[in-house]
C-alpha cells in the first residue's frame, strides 16, 4: 500500500487509488464510509489491483477498532 492515496465512493464499495495518477489499487466492495462509517465486525470482499493492473486479486476486508492504548496492535485487516 502507497502511503498516501484518494479514497473514492462507487458504486461498487470504496476505491482506494494512488494519490499521484488516481491508478486504482483496490476496490472493497460494500464497504461504506459514508453516512455513518462500517461497523465494528463488519467483512466483505476486496478486488486486490496492485501493480497488476488488468486482473485483480480476491481478497476480503475487517473492520477492526484500534485504540491507542491498545497493547496488541498486530491485525490482517485492510
């Protein structure tokens, strides 16, 4: 993942792109941040573009609440 990026609504779920030419990294699919943001729990499926660029990778996506006193800070969650 790019340090820095655009995050887009679409029809799809939430788009997360390059922040210098808008190249689209991954899509999460149903994932929604607006109105109110997705819930602790909540999973779905992510289409993984990466360098590839044409075929995306399948993969799925967690929310999960981090806090900052939080003593284990390890997680596979996008």
């Amino acid at each position: 993942m790019p340090r820095e990026g655009v995050v887009e609504k679409s029809p799809r779920g939430t788009e997360l792109r390059r922040a210098e030419d808008k190249s689209l990294i991954c899509v999460l699919e149903s994932f929604d941040t607006y109105p109110s943001g997705p819930f602790e729990g909540e999973t779905g499926a992510t289409l993984w573009y990466g360098e590839q660029g044409m075929q995306p990778a399948p993969g799925h996506w967690h929310v999960e609440v981090v806090t900052d006193d939080s003593r284990d800070l390890t997680s596979d969650a996008v």
